[in-house]
C-alpha cells in the first residue's frame, strides 16, 4: 500500500505543477468534508460522478474538493483512499480530480493534532503511525503535499480560505510553489505564505466587507483571469452562498456530522452556477 501511495503521490504530484484549465464544459465543487465519509459520497453519487461502487462515472467533469478533508470525523484517511482512487480513473475518461490544500491539511502535515479525531487515530493503529503516515515524506502526506493551493478553471478560481491583500497580485501557479517551497523547506515560512494571511487560512472574502477587501477581491480575478472566487474554510451552516455580487461563492455548508450541515454541492458549467443541496 505504501509503495502505491508513494508512486501516486509522484504522478499526481507532476500534474499538480499545473493550476489552470480552460474549456472545462462541467465542474463540480465540494465544500469541507472533515471526516465525514458517507456525506462525501452522497454528493459524489448525487452529482453523477460516481456508481454504487464508487468507480468514476463523471466522464469528462473536473471535480474540484476545496480542501479539509482532514481533523473534526473519523473517516478522513477512506476520504483520501477515494480521492486516491478517483485521481487515477477520472483521466481514463477526459475528467479531472482536484484536490486542493486545506489549512487542517497543512495542520496535520506538521504535526498540529488540535483537531484530530479519535477514529481518524484509530484508523492508522495509532498516533504515532497517523503522525508519520502524515508528514510531508509520510505515506499520505506526500500525496498531500503534490497537490495544488489554488487553481483556476475556466473563469472560476478556487481556493481553501482566499487570497488576501498580500498575495492578490500573485498568480495561481506562484501561489502554488511558495506553498510547495514552504512544505520542503520544512515550515520555515518566509513568505507567510502559510500565515494567517495566505490562502489557506484567510477569511476576509467570507467575513469582511471593506473596500480594501474589495479592491484586493478585484486585483486577485484581474491577475488570474477570472471572474468568480469559489471558497471553503468558513461555515455557512445556511447553505452555499454568495457575496460581493456573486463574485466570492462560499461552499463550505458545514456538511461534516460536527457540524450538520446538508450536503451540497456548486455545479459551473457555460451556462453559469447552480446550488444543489441533497
């Protein structure tokens, strides 16, 4: 299983040195899972993009998980074994899996074990094992670390937390390889890419309102070429929702058990975006 993991950490990791995508025809946006397995597959299986056996079925749709898969449920390790699995057969029939870095991956990358589950210990045998299967040369945390930070796809950026002030006249793929040097220069963080500013944790596009906020909003979609924000991190319990004139879309809907959310998902095509709560 190691060796496995490993090789598909190298794959996918070469993959993930790209950030953008155009002429995507369908994208399909996954909120904050924390754990919780079986409402993870409740959308997949409700947005077509698998079958009963958890086989991809989505064709050429590009699935977009917006990151914290870890922390909070106890199911996170079977979370990533599907993603795994979906990363390899989504090619085989022209679709895509992405999946981006959350701040509870970075977390537990490093050893932050704040919001750890019991199950999630549980299911590596131990503290000790989830702790080195979770680092960034560890059997899972080097898949982690091969993925990517932020990615646009057609006119829509995608990011955990959102870009802040700091790091608005940054593009994507430069986004993504201060995070990757920050990972292997072992956390020292110069950039503060990985603060509470950098695109992992920062939560002014959900909770703030001002101008510079605005401005910052705006210099971000012109240097990326996009024209909406999709962003996790911050819980809207009421559902996937809107902000800034609907150019900041929020899809965490709380849909883990710790929080009770419904399980939802952002569906983007030609046409526009759609809700669809299940």
């Amino acid at each position: 299983m190691k060796y496995i993991l490993l090789l598909l950490a190298a794959v996918t990791g070469s993959f993930a040195l790209q950030s953008c995508w155009d002429g995507v025809g369908r994208v399909v946006a996954v909120g904050d899972v924390h754990g919780d397995y079986g409402q993870f597959v409740k959308i997949l299986e409700g947005a077509g993009l698998v079958d009963d056996q958890l086989n991809w079925t989505g064709g050429k749709t590009h699935l977009v998980q917006i990151g914290d898969v870890l922390d909070r449920g106890p199911d996170s390790r079977a979370v990533m074994d599907l993603l795994i699995s979906l990363e390899q057969q989504a090619p085989l029939q022209g679709g895509y899996v992405h999946f981006l870095l959350g701040n509870h991956e970075v977390m537990l990358m490093k050893a932050d074990l704040r919001y750890v589950h019991p199950g999630e210990i549980e299911s590596y045998g131990g503290l000790k094992e989830m702790v080195r299967a979770l680092r960034p040369d560890g059997e899972y945390g080097s898949w982690l670390a091969g993925h990517n930070t932020v990615i646009r796809i057609n006119n829509a950026l995608f990011v955990h937390g959102g870009i802040s002030a700091d790091f608005a006249s940054f593009t994507a793929d430069s986004i993504n390889s201060m995070v990757r040097r920050e990972i292997s220069g072992h956390w020292s963080n110069p950039s503060g890419v990985l603060s509470s500013t950098g695109p992992v944790w920062y939560r002014g596009l959900a909770l703030d309102r001002g101008s510079d906020v605005e401005r910052a909003l705006e210099e971000t979609l012109a240097v990326n070429s996009a024209d909406i924000i999709v962003i996790g991190h911050t819980v809207t319990i009421e559902g996937i929702t809107a902000r800034f004139s609907g150019r900041v879309i929020m899809i965490d809907a709380g849909m883990s058990e710790c929080y009770g959310g419904a399980a939802q998902f952002l569906e983007i095509n030609s046409e526009g975006y759609k809700v669809f709560r299940l």
